[in-house]
C-alpha cells in the first residue's frame, strides 16, 4: 500500500487497522499456529535516506520479517527498529536468510 503525502504514523495506523479488521474477520486456519488468520505489516517511510523503491520497500520488507519473529500480529515500522541508516544496511543484508527461514 503507498500513502503519498503522508509521516510514516498515518501509515502505521492504517495498517494497524487493517490488521485488527483481518482479525475480526475471524476466517478458520486448520493445522495453524492459531485457529485462525493474522496478518503481519511492516511499514517504511520514505525519506532522503530511502531515496529509492528497492530501498524503501526492502526496509518495509525487513520490518515485516521482524513482525514475523516478534510472534506475528503486529504491525512494525522500520523507523522504531533502528538507530541508523547504517543499520538498516546491515539488516537488508540479512533479508535473503529470513526469506529463506519462513
């Protein structure tokens, strides 16, 4: 989802509500973790640092994968789980082992 115009808290609170809607939908998953569907969102803001596509959507990536790792259900913006742009490097180096793990 791209919300143009718009600080990365608008985005994290639409997500958020999208998430608790899919929750409450409460569609059966046999053979799940939990009986039924959750979803994870991560979400990346674009800036002068995420000056690009590939950039922004692999820090939405890595944000999604660590909602994954912190239980599932969850909504995770990339801007709360690092210091630094520098960090966010290092993290995307990462991204082909998490694929990899799911």
């Amino acid at each position: 989802m791209v919300l143009p115009g718009v600080s990365e808290e608008r985005p994290v609170k639409v997500a958020d509500a999208i998430r608790l809607l899919v929750t409450r939908l409460h569609i059966y998953h046999p053979g799940a973790q939990r009986p039924y569907v959750t979803i994870s969102v991560g979400v990346a803001a674009k800036s002068d640092a995420t000056a690009d596509e590939l950039r922004l959507t692999r820090d939405a990536d890595i944000a999604l994968y660590t909602a994954k790792e912190h239980g599932r259900d969850c909504t995770i913006a990339s801007s709360t789980m690092v210091a630094s742009r520098q960090e966010v490097t290092s993290l995307a180096s990462s991204l082909p082992d998490m694929e990899r793990a799911q």
